[in-house]
C-alpha cells in the first residue's frame, strides 16, 4: 500500500454526510452502542423493514454508515454504558448540521421528550450528550476552555463560529468581507471568513479561475462575482443532492482522499465512484485504519525496547534512593547516638587529646585502651578499632558501628554526621524526582504499548483480509424468518411467529407461490418461492416436511403429521360467516393439496463457505444436497443447550482437524435456529 494520507472531515463533507444520513436513519430504533476505542462509538440501529444500519462517530475523525463488524471490548467503558442508559431504545427524531461547522447533533426521541449527542469533529473533538433542557449529561471530554465548559450539569454551548455560514452569504456581503482583507492572500481570505478550510477555498479559486495568491484588494468585480457563483454551485449540489462521491487514487492505487464532489485539483488522478459519500468514506477509513494497524507493527517493537529500557533505569533507580534514604537515616541516628553518649565519648577522646599533649607514643595509648577495652570498662568498652592513618577511632554502640575523627571535638564529629544525613536526605528527594518522571514515562509508553498492540499486525493487507471477511452482508428479506433452499434451488420461507407469519402472506407470497401450512394449530406459513418457475416435487415434498417440523406435533413428540399446500390467493383474512380470524392465521378456500403422514425430522449440517466453517440446517435431503457432514434429528426429549452440545460434538467428530478448529469458533447458539422446540433426539448421521 502506497501513502495514504489521513482525511480531515471538511464543512462540506459534513454538511453531505448529515444529508445522507437524514434520509438512512431518521426513524430509526437505536438496538445498541459500542465503543471500539477512546474516541469512537458504533450505534446499531434497526429501521422498519430495512436491514440493520451501523452508524460510526469517532470525535475528532469522522461520521459516517458502516458495512462492517467490528469487535468492541468485553467490557464497556463507563462512557458508553451511560449512553447506553439513555439511548438505547431510543428514535432518532432528526440529524443536523451547526450552522456550516463541523459539529453534528443528533436528535433523540425518548418518553419524556428529546436528548441531543453532539459530536465535534474539528481538533481533537468530543461527544457530548444533553438532556431535554440543553444540560450536558455525559461528555467524552470534560474540560474549562476559555470561552466554554464543557461541564456536567452545565447547558451546552456551541462553540465560537469559525467562520459564516455559506448558505447564508450574500454576493454583497462576500465582497464587503473580501475587500476588508485588504493585502491578505484571497485563499486565506475566503478560508478565515466562512470557516471551509484551505481544500475548499483553493477549489472555490480554481473553479472562478482566480489565482489563489492574489491579493483581495486587487480583484475585479467579475472576479468576486466568479468566486460567489463558485461557491453557489457548492451550496447548490448539497441541497439538491447532486454529489458525485468517490475516492481519489494515486498511482499505485492507493487511496488519497474521499470526496463527495468532482474537485479540479484531482482532474489528474483516476477515481473510485460509490453509490453515496458515506459508503467511499466507510472504504477510504477502511484503508486508513488498515495502514494504522500495519504502522502499529514497527512501532510496537520500539516501545518494547524504550519500555525495557526504562524498566533498567528505574530499577536503578530504586535502588539508589533506597541507599540514599538508608544513608540519610543511619547518618542522622549516629549523630543522635553520639549525644546520647556524649559523656562516655567525651572521655575516651579526652584520653586521646591528653595523651598527644603529653607526647605519649601512639602504640603505647593503643595498647592501653584496648586493655581498659578488654577489661569492659566504659568507654573504652566501646572501641572496635584504631585508624592510626586516618587519626579516627573506630566505635559500636548498640549495634551502630561508626567512627570519630581524633582531630575534632565531639560535637563536631557529631555535626559533620547530621550534615552527610542532611545532603543524603536531600540526595533522596532528587533521586525520587527522577524515578517519580521515569515511572510516569513508562506508564506513558506501555498506555501506548497496549493501544498499538491492538491494532498490531504484519501486513497491511492482511489487515485488509481481515476486515473484508468482517464486511456485513446486506441482509436479504427473507433472512428474517427461517429459510432454506430446496435439494434444487427453490427457496422456502417460513414464518416464526403470528406476526411473521402475516407478513410472509401478505407480504412475501406472490401469486405463483405455493404456500404450506401443517394440520396442526398455530403452525407456520411455509412458502415455496416459484421465482419464475413451477416448484418441484422434490420441493413441495421438503417444504412439506419443513411445515410438519416446526409445528406443534413437534414438541408433542409425535412421529409425522399431516400437511396441505394452497395457493396464495385462497388465503384470505375474512372467515367464513364472518367469523374472526386471529392475527398470524388465514382462511383458507377451495381445495387443498393434502400430503399426508409427512415424517418429523430435520438434519443439521456442516459447510465451508469462502474460508468460513458454518452451520447448514433444514429438511434431510436438502441438507444432504449440500454437506456429506450431518446430523439428522426428530422429536425427543433432550433439550437446550445440552442438545445443541450433542448436535455440536456429532459434528465435530465428522470433520478434520483444521474445520474442527474454525467450527469451534463458530457460537453453538447458530445452531439453535435449525432444531424445532429446541429439542429432539439424534439418529442418524452423515459422513
């Protein structure tokens, strides 16, 4: 992957995201929230008869819908257990862009009114939530800033405009604000005065054919004239929803920028077109985070050395000021010692000053001494030893050894001890400074250790690898009940409950369908899919065992049941004599096409499917059309997850060592869809 520059969120960007978004998830049910890292939130959102949408909000970075899965933490922070608290549940009532700044409020629709999450987008941005009365709940960020406080309980405040809003300038008013810039450069002017940034201001530039560097006081009024209808096209393709979003390439195709409009400054490299702005940001961000997490490789080892590092010099550290502050105490205790003892100590160094002044030979004073020393009279009892050389006497009182230099009185030796403890101390105070900064450094780099070694990897594609298995697959509209393709290829759908059921009807089947429905009460509706051809036999006949499966005879325990098939236009919701037909159910008129004694059993399966091992379920034979790794199941008594172990271990044993493995990181809950009741007995087996 070539150099990939990391975007920065522009007015113009944001104001087409926030168009976008209005017409995606307006009206949409927040399911969820998620905190990926530090700084960014995924919102799963559910819309009415649409797939799920996933809404990505990293402060400082972006905003945009997202096609991918991501892991968020095991735990949540408490940031985003507190959004939780508010949000989840919630209706997104509106979306807005501040003025033409890179702020975005999303409006929620709670019971008691509405809550509003702004998240900045500009410097090292935030996201902040309010209550009904504009006071700020929960903030990524706390903090006092010079012209507001982002506080809780304080009511929010925007902050200071960056410039005037677009949308709200008129030609007289550009060029009054341009020629008040007198000398300055017209890109800078226009950049200051309506807060777009320097891409959008050269761009306004080159579409009116203005040289950039040209001072204001120096343009036409053509070229003013030119400089508005610039910006007016801008303004014009947001509101009218004429973009052209894509992302620009280089060379060696990777990705420079994503832009939501045709930019003259790009006219020179090749383009990547998307259906809208927030799909090229999803991929561009893809690639960004993907060269992030490849950086992350090399820099992880060098924090590891610098880490090392750091832990050598702290340890040394250590053990330096525990010496510094043992010296210090053991310094300041001999000088404690030395006047608890001062009348003894001051005895034997009288001896000593009396014996040099009256000329007595050194040797002979020794032997002295250390007679009386011998005879334990106090205070020669004292000595240890002599220091002939350094003119010092060698002492232990109460276990502390230390010595007393012949050339000073006692209290002097007394104070030059307080001294070295005083110089020691102060030693220690300095030595704690500095391990105080190294433990601060290396709780910095292992924070920072930790944060790359979750984005650490060996490759840049490999990232890329992984992130595209983890692209979510636009869900069809049939995924939403239990389905199946037939031993053939026809699709059959059932319903899950009374509500499933009347949409499948009402909804689903076309007139050239058939559709299922066992003998049994408060069976599922099961429609066979024609999708322009008559359904097989071999379907009807597994779209019948389908039917008799998940009805009631089921968990009755019984052994076959019976089903009929109709066509579409014989259900109807009006019963005979007028007789109410509940929720779920339909009448049904004219003939019905009996299959009679249809046995009970389903099997469970296993296939692997672009590198991924999965589980496969439905009637036998289409189940065995697919997979020679399966488990066929009827009615029984185990149930619950010890009966989904079972289907699991049956499984397992049939596969080789390497699908063994990935099976085993597939959640056991997958298979729970495929077993009517959730219980039943094994049979027999596949493979």
């Amino acid at each position: 992957m070539g150099s990939l520059r990391k975007k920065e969120f522009s007015s113009f960007d944001v104001a087409v995201v926030v168009n976008e978004l209005k017409n995606a998830i307006v009206n949409a049910r927040v399911n969820n929230i998620y905190q990926l890292d530090a700084k960014t939130l995924l919102f799963k959102l559910h819309k009415t008869d649409q797939p799920p949408l996933r809404l990505i909000a990293e402060a400082g970075e972006r905003l945009h819908l997202t096609s991918y899965a991501f892991e968020p933490p095991q735990v949540p922070p408490a940031f985003c257990m507190a959004l939780r608290k508010h949000l989840r549940g919630a209706w997104i009532a509106n979306v807005e862009q501040h003025e033409f700044e890179r702020i975005v409020t999303v409006y929620f629709k709670i019971k008691t009114g509405l809550m509003r999450l702004i998240l900045e987008l500009f410097g090292e941005g935030n996201i902040i939530l309010t209550g009904e009365k504009g006071e700020i709940l929960q903030a990524l960020i706390f903090k006092r800033m010079r012209d507001r406080n982002i506080l809780r309980n304080e009511v929010f405040q925007f902050p200071p405009s960056s410039g005037k809003n677009p949308f709200k300038v008129a030609r007289d008013e550009l060029e009054l604000a341009l020629r008040g810039f007198g000398d300055v450069e017209v890109v800078r002017a226009i950049a200051r005065f309506l807060g777009v940034g320097g891409v959008y201001a050269e761009e306004i530039l080159l579409r009116a054919n203005v040289e950039k560097t040209r001072k204001c006081d120096d343009l036409t009024d053509s070229e003013i004239g030119a400089i508005y209808d610039g910006l007016q096209n801008f303004l014009s393709a947001i509101s009218s929803f004429k973009t052209e979003p894509h992302i620009v390439l280089a060379e060696d195709d990777s990705f420079l920028d994503a832009v939501p409009f045709k930019l003259k400054r790009y006219e020179a490299f090749r383009r990547q077109l998307y259906s809208s702005f927030n799909e090229a940001l999803d991929e561009f961000y893809l690639k960004v985070k993907a060269a992030e997490q490849a950086a992350a490789s090399i820099e992880v080892d060098k924090l590891r050395q610098e880490a090392e590092r750091l832990r050598r010099v702290i340890a040394e550290q250590e053990r330096a000021l525990r010496e510094d502050e043992a010296k210090a105490e053991r310094d300041r205790h001999i000088g404690d010692v030395i006047y608890a003892h001062s009348s003894e100590l001051q005895s034997l160094l009288d001896k000593f000053t009396a014996a040099k002044r009256e000329g007595k030979d050194w040797k002979e004073l020794i032997s002295e001494v250390l007679a009386a020393k011998g005879s334990s009279r106090t205070p020669e009892a004292f000595i240890e030893s002599f220091d002939a050389r350094n003119l010092a006497v060698n002492v232990c009182i109460d276990n502390l050894r230390f010595s007393l230099n012949l050339r000073r009185t006692l209290f002097e030796n007394a104070a030059e001890y307080y001294e070295r403890g005083k110089k020691a101390k102060q030693k220690a105070a300095g030595a704690l400074t500095a391990l105080e900064e190294s433990r601060r450094k290396l709780a910095e780099i292992e924070q920072r250790q930790r944060e790359v070694e979750t984005l650490k990897t060996v490759k840049p594609m490999e990232v890329m690898e992984e992130l595209v298995k983890r692209k979510v697959k636009r869900k069809e509209w049939y995924e939403k009940f239990r389905w199946f393709r037939s031993s053939d290829g026809f699709l059959v759908v059932a319903g899950k409950d009374a509500v499933s059921n009347e949409v499948l009807v009402k909804k689903y089947a076309g007139a050239d369908d058939v559709v299922f429905h066992a003998d049994v009460a408060g069976a599922p509706f099961v429609v066979v899919k024609a999708e322009g051809k008559a359904p097989s036999e071999q379907a009807l006949r597994e779209a019948g065992e389908y039917a008799a499966a998940f009805s009631r005879a089921w968990r009755e325990g019984a052994g076959s049941a019976d089903v009929y098939w109709v066509k579409p236009s014989q259900l109807s919701k009006s019963g005979p004599s007028g007789e109410y037909v509940p929720h779920g159910a339909f009448a049904v008129s004219g003939k019905r096409n009996w299959m009679r004694g249809v046995p009970l059993r389903v099997a469970v399966g296993v296939i692997e499917k672009d590198g991924k091992v999965t589980f496969v379920g439905g009637p036998l034979d289409a189940v065995k059309a697919k997979t020679n790794v399966y488990v066929t199941v009827v009615p029984g008594d185990s149930s619950d997850k010890e009966f989904l172990k079972q289907i699991l271990q049956a499984l397992m044993a049939k596969l080789p060592k390497e699908q063994r493995e990935k099976l085993g990181k597939v959640s056991i809950e997958h298979i729970r869809e495929f077993v009517p009741y959730i219980k039943g007995t094994l049979v027999t087996t596949g493979f």
